[in-house]
C-alpha cells in the first residue's frame, strides 16, 4: 500500500523540526513499529516509526536539515509497490514548501538556507533529469538559461527562481569583471567572510562553486594561523532547540517594553518557616516551594500581572500556572506547576521536585512546557547577585531570583544582627502594566516573603511558629515533660531536646538519659570555665573537650570523673592553675551533692 512519512508535530507551538539521524537507510526493511528516524523540535525529541512493513523507498531530507511539521521526508512502501502517485504527491508538496520560503525570502531576508525551509524537489517533468522547481523553470525560459549550467541550492540541489536570475549574472563575459559564481557560493562566501574576487572557480566556465569557497577559506586559515595566533577549539551549530530560544527571545525583547523593578526581601523568617513545615510535615520542604505559594498569593492581590498579551489583547487567568525555568543541556526550558494556589504545600513540593527531574533527565512532554501565566527564574543557585530577566511571551511578567545574602540590621536591642535577604528582579512589559503596579507587586511579594506563616498549613502548630525566627534564653527556667512512658522532651527557652531510659528501665532509648543531660551540662560547663581563665591570663589554648563518667551505669551516682582535654604548649604548673580554677569557676559542679566528689584530671591534645 505504502505511505509518505512525513515530520512528526511534537507540540502545538512547534513551527520546525530536525531530522537528527535516520535509523534506516533507503532500500533497507522496515517493520511496522520499527524505528525509522529521530527528529527533534525547538523543545523535545521525538521518534518515527513505521506505520506498516515495507521498504524505505526514497528520502526527501537529508540528516541535520530543517523542515516544518507534515514536511515529507521519505516514502515506505512495499518492494513491488508503484510509488508514482505517492512521489508525485511529496514532490508537490515539497515544492509547496519551496514557494513558500521563496515568497518569504522575497518579502523579509533570513539566514536559513532553502534546505531548512523546507525546498523544492524534482517535478517529475518528462523533458529532461534536472532537478528545478516549476517557477524555476518558468523563469530559465524567460531568461534564456540552461538549467544544466546552473547549481541549485534548493532542497537535495534542486534549482530555484532565485538560482536561475542569480546564473545570467555568472554568464555575463568574465573578462569583463564580472565574478562568476553559483548561489550557494555567494552564501557561503558571506558566511565565511570570503572574498570571491580572490578565489579561482573549477565549476562551469570557471565559476566558483561552494567547494572552492571552502577550501579557499580553509588556505586563508592556515595562512594566518600564526599571524592570528588563535587555535579553533570547537565551533557550534546554531540550531535546534538554541535558535528557538534565541529567536523566542529576540522576538519578547523586541516587541515587549522591557522594564525591570528591584527589590529585596529579609527572609530569616522564611527559611525558619521552611524548617517548621519540614519537621511537621515529614516532606521535603524547601524555600521554592514557599516562594512559589507567595508569588501565588501576589498574583491573586496582582491578576494583571497573571496574564498574557497577544494580538493587543490583555488576558487575565484564573490559575496560577507559573513556569520554572531550568537550564538544560540544549538550553533553556520551562515546565509549569499549575494552579499553585489550589494546591497543598506537601502537593505543591512533589510535583515540582518531579517537574524539575524530569526536566533535567529530558523525560518531559510538551504538556509540561505548555499554559504558563507567569514565570519564576532563579540564579541565585548559580551566585546571581543581581539580573534583568527576559519576559517569557506572551507572558507579561518573570521573576528573577538572586543569592541569598547576609546583611546588618538593627535589632531591638539598638544593636546589629545579621540577617539573610533575597533580592529579587521582576521585569514586566510596560506596554501593558506600569511602574507602579510592578512596585506594588514587588511590595506585596515581599510583605508574604518576610511574614511567611499564612502559607503554612495547620499541621505546623503555633508553638513551632512563635519559636521560629527568634532566639529565646531560657533564663534558668527549664521544663521536662514525660507524655507517655519513659521518654520525654525538655524545653529551655526556643531550645529542645529529648530524653528517655534504656530497656531495661522501661525506656526505649531513642535519647541521653537524665543523668546523661546531667553530665553533659557539667562537661560544657569545665570547658567554658576553662576557656574563661585561659582568655582572662592570656594563655594560648586550642580545643578544649571534657569528658564525664559516672559510676555505676545504672542507678545512683557514687563517683563522677572529669578529664579536661587542651591543645596548648602552655608549662604544666599553667595548666593545672587554668584547671583548677575553671572548676571552681564551673557552677554546675558546685551543685554536686557534698558526699559525691568530682575527680578531676587533664591531659594534652
């Protein structure tokens, strides 16, 4: 029966394919289901497969060429099969595509070659083998032009109107000064930055082909290798999903009014928060997550900055899909969490965690990419300090986020503490949305980003709330609370920490018993006392640890041992007088009980 197989459409904004690699050569077997070619759009790879069992007949499309969605590419067909009317059909449609990027070449130039529009292929006309388009054709009688002379530089060669007007100026008499050259040369002579007045032609009558150009260029770069002084390491094509990106771009910042607002937020609360949701929710919380819910919450008090502008038309949303940008290898793409507000945090979390795998593994669809409103982009995890980011069309708005970073404030002690900001950059198109309004978009971002609470669900309770973000000393005030069997918390201030008992007491040992803590006050207590005489004689020591043992394991106290370990070369006599009075500077061991002596020893570290 036999088919055309033609460019795949991988999504409804894709406007052009590549065809990367055939995975079957012309003549060879096909199966149906069997893998016939690899394309790739602006933003994703995909396959082709063969719909039937045939053979692959011809090829239209050579590996690395560009051509629009429903392009034919190639013919599957059965061994004995006629193809005359399927060859005729891609031939028409191809010439189609060829007409059209002529028109449009004519009305606004472009750096694509013929070949990546798409191109003309042979008409199957019976007067002869060359392969022209019928405008081509038409044209070459006008003018009188042999069509065997002239060098096509559409699709696989064919000749183009373009390619026979371009030929009567190589005809022209050369001893009249006139360069004789075929299309594809001139093109590649301006791509190479070649001067065709210096390279001598092989093709027709001594016309210069696209191959002279070449090794011409090639010659000038070893000429001037050592005068230039510069080694090519690699040079990149320019296509795929980059010119997509590129052109996407170009097209935002040219047509969008970029403007773009500064502002910076203090965040200490909302990594504090970021740390209680953690804990109560047993979820991978993290500062975007939250971020996102307060870039929601502006967009619900903001709904023009939710929207999209096209054909002079400003359209507000409903959801808030905000798109994420991630920098993949090709570049640069953005999958979109959708409807942010109406989702939990714990939801919200997951699904961007999962959009961003995806993303960075390649295993997104279009799907992913599509319906943003307003997008989030972030380089603080690369150090940004500060940037204007480009508007994602027809989005009207993004979000650039920066490093964390440290600054002195005021507290209200009239003293400095150090707390951590987030700048951040919104640029906007002006044609739609004003100064003011992103001020007062900024104002409110930041108000939800330093007041962080609201965004929190109910798990996390209040006590978590008003512990976060705040340093509370516990004054010598410390309460020890046992719910339920023999483990217990002990809160002192803004502090906690566990306790429990081992088995054979009843307890589960999920912590340091009392007398565990016990000891561990009376450790910490040796070394800053001895810190506190080493600093006030001036003594030069390192570390300081201490040791604590009591005796027995179990049950009453009837000996405790203390070793004060230093890392210092200070004379014995110094040590031990640093020892002997950071003991009896230490307050906790003055509260052992007069039968129970503390045997106290040092050593070096």
């Amino acid at each position: 029966m036999g088919y055309i197989v033609r460019m795949p459409k991988l999504g409804l904004e894709m406007e052009r394919g590549v065809l990367l690699e055939w995975h079957v050569g012309e003549g060879e077997t096909v199966e149906e289901g069997a893998l016939v070619a690899e394309v790739e759009s602006e933003k994703s790879v995909g396959e082709v497969e063969a719909r039937e069992d045939g053979v692959l007949r011809r090829t239209y499309l050579e590996e690395g060429k560009e051509v629009p969605p429903g392009t034919p590419i190639g013919i599957v067909a059965p061994t004995d099969d006629e193809i005359d009317d399927l060859e005729a059909e891609a031939e028409a449609d191809l010439d189609g595509e060829e007409t059209d990027a002529e028109e449009t070449t004519a009305a606004e130039p472009t750096t694509e070659s013929a070949d990546a529009a798409g191109g003309s292929a042979e008409t199957g006309a019976a007067t002869d083998d060359v392969r022209a388009s019928p405008r081509a054709r038409e044209r070459a009688q006008e003018l009188g032009v042999d069509l065997e002379t002239v060098e096509g530089s559409g699709y696989q060669g064919a000749i183009t109107e373009a390619d026979v007007e371009a030929a009567t100026d190589t005809d022209a008499d050369p001893e009249a000064g006139e360069i004789q050259a075929s299309p594809r040369a001139r093109k590649r002579a301006d791509e190479l930055g070649v001067n065709l007045a210096t390279v001598e032609g092989s093709g027709y009558q001594g016309a210069i082909t696209e191959a002279d150009v070449e090794a011409a260029a090639a010659d000038a770069g070893e000429a001037t290798a050592g005068a230039d002084d510069r080694t090519l390491a690699e040079e990149r094509s320019f296509d795929g999903m980059r010119r997509t990106i590129a052109t996407r771009l170009s097209e935002s910042y040219r047509e969008a009014v970029h403007v773009t607002v500064h502002r910076e937020a203090d965040v200490e609360e909302l990594f504090d928060a970021v740390d209680a949701a953690d804990a109560a929710l047993e979820a991978d919380v993290s500062i975007q997550d939250l971020l996102l819910l307060a870039v929601s919450e502006t967009l619900e008090a903001h709904p023009e900055f939710n929207a999209t502008f096209e054909d002079d038309v400003h359209r507000l949303w409903e959801e808030h899909n905000v798109g994420l940008a991630v920098d993949v290898e090709q570049g640069l793409i953005t999958p979109v969490v959708r409807d942010v507000g109406s989702k939990s945090l714990s939801d919200l979390s997951d699904e961007r965690r999962r959009l961003v795998d995806d993303a960075l593994r390649g295993e997104y669809t279009m799907d992913d990419l599509r319906g943003g409103t307003f997008t989030v982009t972030n380089l603080g995890v690369l150090g940004s300090e500060s940037f204007d980011p480009i508007i994602n069309p027809p989005q009207i708005a993004i979000l650039g986020v920066n490093a964390v970073e440290e600054q002195p404030v005021r507290s209200e002690r009239d003293d400095v503490d150090w707390h951590r900001h987030l700048p951040l950059d919104l640029s906007f198109d002006h044609r739609v949305v004003d100064g003011a309004d992103a001020a007062r978009f900024l104002e409110t971002l930041v108000d939800t980003l330093e007041n962080p609470w609201q965004l929190l669900p109910e798990p996390v309770d209040d006590s978590a709330r008003d512990r976060a973000g705040k340093t509370e000393m516990p004054g010598r005030t410390v309460t020890a609370t046992t719910a339920d069997g023999m483990a217990g918390r002990i809160e002192a201030g803004s502090f906690e920490w566990q306790y429990d008992e081992p088995e054979d007491s009843g307890g589960t040992e999920t912590g340091p018993t009392p007398v565990d803590v016990f000891l561990g006050g009376l450790a910490s207590c040796l070394s800053l006392s001895t810190r506190y005489q080493a600093e006030k004689r001036d003594t030069d020591v390192g570390t300081i640890s201490v040791t604590t043992d009591a005796d027995p394991e179990h049950g009453a106290v009837e000996s405790i041992e203390a070793t004060i370990h230093l890392e210092t070369d200070a004379d014995d006599d110094d040590v031990e007088r640093l020892v002997e009075l950071g003991e009896r500077g230490c307050h906790v061991s003055q509260l052992l009980r007069a039968d129970l002596e503390l045997e106290l020893s040092w050593d070096r570290r």
